[in-house]
C-alpha cells in the first residue's frame, strides 16, 4: 500500500471522504522556507466547488499545521497539514456498499481490501483527498517562484469545447485569481453551458488540462526508469479521473514527420533554445530549458445519476444502479489546482535530487 509521492522531498496522504479529517506529511522539504497560510487558502478555494457545475458538497476546507512550521517559516522536519470533514451525508452511500459503481473504484477497493474499506464517498479514492495535494503544494509553490519556476494549468478543452494554448509565461499571469482557469475568457460561458446541460441530463462530461512550467533549469532528471515525463506522469496518474498525460506534441507525433517534429536548436542570448517546443521541455527523460508543457486527459465523472447496469456483490448477481449522493458534473475545472500542485511537489523533489535538499530554501 503506497500512499507516499517523492524519492528525497516526500508527500504522504491519508484520510478518507467520509472520515474525520484528510492530511498531508510533508518531509524532506528544506528549512527557512516561508510559509502563508493566506496562500494555502486561496489554492484550498480554486479547488472547492462552486455554483451548479460543481458538487452541492461544500466544505469549509479549513486547515491546520500540525507540525514543521515555526514562526511563520519551514522547520525542516515533517509538516503535518490536516484539513477536518463536515459536510458529509454518508447515508447516501448505503446502497452502494454492494452494488458497485460503473468506472469507479468500488470493485478494485473491494477486491484489493477484501470489503474492509471505507466505501463512504469513495473513501481514500475520493477526489476529497485532492484537498490535501493541494496544501502541500501550496507550501511548494512560492519557494519554486522564488527561483524563477512557475506553474500554471488552464482548462485546454471541455465535451469538445477548445480554449487557446499558452503562448508565454504571461499567460500565467492571466490566471491568477480565476477559479475556472481559460486563457480565453469568451470560452467560459461555452464551457459551462456544456457542464450544466450535463448536469441537468443526469450526465457528466470530461476534459483536458493543460499545464506550463517556465524557468526550469536544463539537466533535471534521469534517464530510463526515473524520467521527468515518468516522475510527472505517476503523479498526475493519482489524481482520480486521469486517464492520459502526453508531453508537448503527444499523441501528435503520429501524424508528423520528423523533419516537421524535430526541435532545431539555435543560441539565444547565450543559452540553448529551441525553435518550437514540440517535445515539451524534455528530451531523454531530462529537462532542456525550454518551458515544460504537457496535457492531461480527465475522463467524465463516473458516479452519475441515470440508472446504469452493474453487480451486487453480496448476492453475485447483476442489478440496476442510480447512484445518489452529491456529485460533480465534470472535475475538470477543479482538477487544475491539483495538477499545478502534483506538478510542483514532483519538480521540487527532483530539483532536490540534482542540488541538494536546502537548494529550495536557500
């Protein structure tokens, strides 16, 4: 059971949907580094859901630091986060202790737990626990800015509904403060046109992120087995519904050539840069200092409301299930915090692979 992310900077999660509380263990992250609980807040509330394209689940996702945090700064020892659970209608979920819902991880859980789990609210599956990614990313991020690293994630495509790519780190910039992340504005409305007529369907619908890390130093990862698309990669993996990740081109290259794919290089005002960027920053598993991008695939929400076949377990027999309870019409728009999050906490351990675990604070 691995519930930690990091090889030297280290994240380990715990809690379940309906439990208590949720958390977060933040070890091997270096000391002196600033810490504001305003910041962690304002990252808690682009994650929370809002309005009708969202969960009517509302939780106040208030925190606490339990530990690594003195006087406002990092320790340098584990930092503990913990965010309490509150609005939880755990009766919702009586039903489908056995009755398993179609694409979600009820049926693994019961396989690999052997019923032992807590299949309230999806229980440790739950996107719930993304919560306490995003605290420990927040604690990552402002020491990544700090050396020139930024992240940012906008929502590239929602049922077929497109925004623009990133054109510059500028594009950062536009959206700070946005809850739901398109470098387009005029797109918004489409997009939730499409979630709403979801939603009043008994559906759901699903998306793209795309995520940009500028300033990233060349030379930051390992070839074969400890690559910077696989460290990324298993990361964004663990936030539930992601069911791709590809790398700059991606998937595109299959209908290119590679005098059409290849990156050309030139010098520019003393550094190694590329012409395009079609290989998203990274080349044989290592960083080559052009901006980091890739996108990430999050399928339709898989607890809906229309009946849909599925089993009984405890008789082993086929059933119908319309699955109650509070659920999101698409997590898109939610997920990309977390990807933002994932994202720093990866490169912030691999960065304290190549320079030292005090690189960050220094």
């Amino acid at each position: 059971m691995k519930n930690t992310l990091g090889n030297v900077l280290t994240v380990t999660l715990f809690g379940e949907s309906h439990g208590a509380a949720i958390g977060a263990v933040i070890d091997g992250i270096a000391a002196g580094i600033p810490v504001s609980e305003e910041f962690i807040c304002e990252q808690l509330s682009k994650r929370r859901p809002k309005g009708n394209i969202s969960t009517p689940r509302r939780e106040a996702d208030s925190f606490k630091i339990l530990s690594g945090v003195f006087e406002g700064k990092t320790t340098g020892t584990p930092i503990a986060v913990m965010i309490e659970n509150g609005d939880t209608h755990s009766s919702d979920y009586g039903e489908m202790k056995n009755k398993m819902r179609p694409s979600h991880a009820d049926y693994t859980a019961q396989v690999k737990y052997g019923g032992n789990q807590d299949f309230r609210g999806g229980g440790h599956f739950s996107g719930r626990i993304t919560a306490a990614i995003v605290a420990a990313g927040a604690l990552i991020i402002p020491a990544l800015n700090k050396k020139g690293i930024f992240i940012g994630t906008h929502i590239k495509n929602i049922a077929g509904v497109e925004d623009r790519s990133f054109e510059g780190v500028e594009d950062l910039k536009n959206l700070e403060g946005k809850d739901f992340a398109v470098l387009n504005d005029d797109i918004k409305a489409l997009m939730t046109d499409k979630i709403e007529a979801a939603r009043k369907d008994g559906n759901s619908v699903g998306g793209i992120l795309e995520t940009a890390v500028y300033g990233m130093p060349a030379g930051i990862g390992e070839p074969w087995f400890d690559t910077l698309e696989g460290e990324l990669s298993k990361a964004l993996f663990s936030i539930p519904a992601v069911k791709g990740v590809q790398f700059g081109l991606g998937f595109g290259f299959a209908n290119t050539t590679g005098a059409d794919a290849n990156d050309q290089m030139q010098i520019e005002n003393g550094k190694v840069v590329t012409f395009t960027n079609n290989n998203g920053g990274i080349l044989g598993g290592i960083s080559n200092g052009m901006p980091i991008v890739f996108g990430t695939v999050i399928k339709p929400t898989p607890t809906i409301s229309r009946e849909q076949k599925t089993v009984d377990i405890s008789t082993m027999s086929d059933t119908l299930l319309a699955a109650r309870g509070r659920h999101d019409p698409c997590i898109v728009h939610r997920a990309a915090v977390v990807a933002d999050s994932v994202t720093a906490i990866v490169l912030a351990d691999m960065l304290s692979v190549k320079y030292g675990t005090d690189w960050l604070g220094e």
